[in-house]
C-alpha cells in the first residue's frame, strides 16, 4: 500500500520508511526538513512540506493518493517545550489538525500516530499499562496527548481507523539501512555517551538520588527496527479496532548508569561522568508493558538487547564520523 510518512526524513522516520519498503509497501515522505537532510529521503519520494500549511499538503494527498498515513512529524525535546510552549501546541497539535483536514478531503484507511511514554508523566505503575493515569509534565507530552484525543475523536468522521503508538526510548540504528540517530542538539542519552567517549568530554547524569536501584533514572530502551516492524504490523492490520493507544517498549528497565557502562564496555573505554541535579519533570522510572500491542498484532521487540542496541549505535556514529572526515 502508499503510506504517506510525515517526518519521513528524521530519525525513527527513516527506519519507518526503510522497515515499510522492506514489506512491499511504498513509502511517500512529507518533511519540511527543519530537523533532517533531504538525503534521508534515499530514493523514496520526498515532498518538502510544512504540515501546518494545508493546501500544499492537500495538494500533496491528491498527487499521491496515499492508503495510509504514518504521522512522525513534530518538535522532540521536553525542555524546549517548556521554554517555549508554543511551538508545541502549534507543531504537535495545530500542524496535526492541518493533516486531519487534508484526510478529511481525500480519504485513508488508516492513520498511525507517533505518540510518547512522556503522556504518562509521573506514575506509580511500572511497568506501565495503556489504562494508567495521564499526566503529562511538560508542554511535549501534554501536546503529543492532546493530538492523540482529536485524532482518535475524529477518526470515526474521517473514516479512518487511527492508533496512536506511544514510544518508550527509541535508541540504536539499522546498520542495514544506513541510518541512524542525528538530532541537533542531540538530548538522548545513548549518542550523547557515544560522543562524550569518542570527543573525551565529561558526560552530565542528572541525578543519582531516585528510588531507583543505582539511583539513576530507568528507562525501557526500544531499538528503532523493533519500532520500525511495529508500524508496519498496525498498518497492516486491517480489523484492528480504531481509536486504540499501544505502548511500544520491552517491558524491561536499564538505569542510565548501566546504559554507560554497555557503552563504556562496547568502546573500552568509560565516560568520565560529572552528577548534576536532577532535570525538572524527570520521572524516575518509566517501562512499558507491551503486552497490549503484542495481543493485537502480534508484535514483540526482537533487537531490543541493551548490547544490540549500543552496539548498532556506536556502529552508526563511527561510520559517520568516518564519512564526515
Ligand atoms: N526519539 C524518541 O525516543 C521518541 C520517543 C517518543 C516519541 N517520539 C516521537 O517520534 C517522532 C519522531 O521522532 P524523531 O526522534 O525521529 O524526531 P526527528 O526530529 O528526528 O524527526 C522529526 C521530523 O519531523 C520533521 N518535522 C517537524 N515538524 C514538521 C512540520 N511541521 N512539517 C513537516 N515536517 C516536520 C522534521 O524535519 C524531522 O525530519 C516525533 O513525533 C516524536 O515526538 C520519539
């Protein structure tokens, strides 16, 4: 089937496109490139669009006809949200209401959603089940929330049967595919090590003091193929009910300590880490229970290892310091 892929050209939208080509599909790329390269793109189509502008993404469904559509685009960090709000509520919300008008003129069966575990915010549970408390901390989750009840309201006036798939920790690279993580400014954990390792610079863990065993944060690390294969299986799955939210992590938790140590063993060499405060919102624990997703399609992570995980990135950022060189 088409399946029209916004944020297409970022980092978890490349391997989507490369995961729904591997299945026979053909992916069509909507990225106005304000956080990617166009070479991204690879030989997929690429229509270089701001969602937000709605005649030119109508104009878009009409050229492509897309079955589908997989909704990446957006603005990534909790703390730029909480600087400024905004670009949150306008990106992440306003932009995605522009996409629902273009469905509502040309008709897909499906939409799928890149929503967050950030929806969560500070919770008990763990791991976390689909029906647990929404609290989001920071204008990111709260936004990313915000899209998922328009889109799961609207669903049924548009036609279309909507999920929205909310990420744990996406991590790692498909060596395969010759992509891999490279946000500007890079805020997650895995290359951020990489980097303090490879540049001998000193690596800020922001708090050691969380009713964690070590007492740094824990997180459920999903490798971006895993992510990759869950898209294609929604996408695929035709008689799944709509309206549906699905966590996509492991069910496992690695502390951020134990993430440097993998990375430190992967390159013989160990970070010199400074502790600093905690960060402001920071949930001390935050793991998935997957078990939903894996009942409805059939999906379970299968690359998700912490070892295979560093092991990807690492590999990705040395080839691509060696192309940049
Ligand atoms: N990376 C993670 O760990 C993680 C975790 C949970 C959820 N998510 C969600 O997954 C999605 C992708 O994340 P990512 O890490 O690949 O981010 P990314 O920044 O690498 O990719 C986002 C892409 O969207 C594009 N974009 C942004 N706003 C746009 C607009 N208005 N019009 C057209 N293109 C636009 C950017 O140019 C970029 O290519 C995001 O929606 C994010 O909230 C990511």
């Amino acid at each position: 089937m088409k399946v029209l892929v916004t944020g297409g050209t970022g980092y978890i939208g490349a391997h989507v496109t490369r995961g729904l080509a591997a299945a026979g599909h053909e992916p069509i790329i909507v990225d106005d490139l304000r956080a990617s390269k166009p070479e991204r793109a690879g030989n997929f189509a690429l229509e270089r669009v701001d969602l937000a502008d709605t005649p030119a993404l109508t104009a878009v469904f009409a050229r492509h006809r897309p079955d589908a559509v997989i909704h990446l685009a957006g603005s990534i960090s909790v703390a730029e949200s909480v600087r400024d709000p905004d670009l949150y509520w306008n990106n992440n919300l306003g932009a995605g209401a522009s996409l629902l008008l273009a469905c509502a003129r040309h008709p897909v069966r499906a939409l799928l959603f890149s929503s967050t575990a950030a929806v969560y915010g500070n919770t008990d549970r763990s791991p976390i089940p689909e029906d647990a408390p929404l609290n989001p901390t920071a204008p990111y989750g709260s936004s990313k929330l915000g899209f998922e009840h328009l889109l799961h309201r609207s669903a049924p006036a548009l036609g279309l049967r909507s999920a929205a798939l909310r990420y744990f920790n996406a991590a790692g690279a498909n060596p395969e595919w010759g992509v891999g993580e490279a946000h500007d400014p890079e805020e997650h954990l895995i290359p951020r090590i990489i980097a303090s390792v490879l540049d001998g610079k000193a690596l800020h863990v922001y708090g050691d003091d969380y009713p964690t065993p070590d007492g740094t944060c824990t997180r459920d690390y999903i490798h971006v193929t895993d992510l990759a294969a869950a898209h294609v299986a929604v996408v695929e799955a035709d008689g799944l009910a709509s309206g549906r939210s699905f966590n996509v992590g492991t069910g496992r938790g690695t502390s951020v300590l134990e993430v440097i140590r993998a990375v430190g063993d992967r390159l013989q060499r160990q970070p010199r880490v400074e502790m600093s405060a905690r960060r402001p919102g920071d949930p001390a624990t935050l793991v998935a229970d997957p078990s939903a997703l894996r009942e409805a399609v059939g999906w379970q992570a299968r690359h998700s290892s912490i070892e295979e995980i560093v092991d990807s990135a690492v590999t990705w950022e040395m080839s691509r310091r060696a192309a940049r060189s």
